[in-house]
C-alpha cells in the first residue's frame, strides 16, 4: 500500500503551486454569475481593459460557470476551459484567458455562447 502512495506521489507532475494557481482560477470563474449582480464586485474581476459593458455583466447573472480545465501558459497567464450552463439547462464549453498581475489573477477574456 505504501509503495501505490509514493508511485502516485511521483507520477504526479503538478506542484503545490500549480494546485494552488488552478484553485483560484476556479474560484474566479464560479464566481462571475454570483458578482454580476453586484457591477462594483463584477468589474473586479475583470482585467481594466477587458471589463464586459453592463448589458454583458446581467447575461453572465442567468448563467452558471463552472471550470473544465485549466491550461497553465505560465504563472502569468492561462486559458480556463469553461462550461457555461444557459437557465434552460443548455451547456456549452468556451475557453476564457486570464492573466495574474499585482492584485491577482483576472479575467481577460470571457465570452459567454
């Protein structure tokens, strides 16, 4: 049993940091739906050049988001693979950018279906 613990342990190639990076990228993406209802809350999330215009933010708030994959391009930037949920229980999968910058990681690219 010790010996199937340490062959997973180091068969596994993602590091402390990198669980670290993809959690809270998850926990951006989970929550845009939430924020939209809060425009102050929303537009933090974004990038300043990359923030959806009003109209956009309220269809993000009758959408569920939820992370697929996250492909790490460096700890600067990743592409998020997002599953967005429609209210009538349509998903369809988009990938969205981020970027890491002094206050953490932001969206840069988000588009909904």
């Amino acid at each position: 049993m010790l010996c199937a613990s340490l062959v997973a342990a180091s068969c596994s190639r993602e590091s402390g940091d990198e669980r670290a990076t993809r959690d809270q990228l998850r926990v951006l993406v989970s929550s845009v739906a939430d924020a939209a209802n809060k425009p102050r809350d929303f537009q933090a999330l974004f990038l300043p050049d990359a923030r959806p215009t009003d109209e956009a933010r309220k269809q993000y708030a009758l959408r569920t988001c939820t992370v697929k994959a996250v492909d790490l391009h460096s700890d600067l930037s990743a592409t998020i693979h997002v599953g967005v949920e429609s209210a009538d229980g349509a998903t369809t999968d988009v990938d969205w950018t981020a970027q890491r910058g002094d206050s953490g990681w932001k969206l840069k690219t988000a588009p909904l279906p």
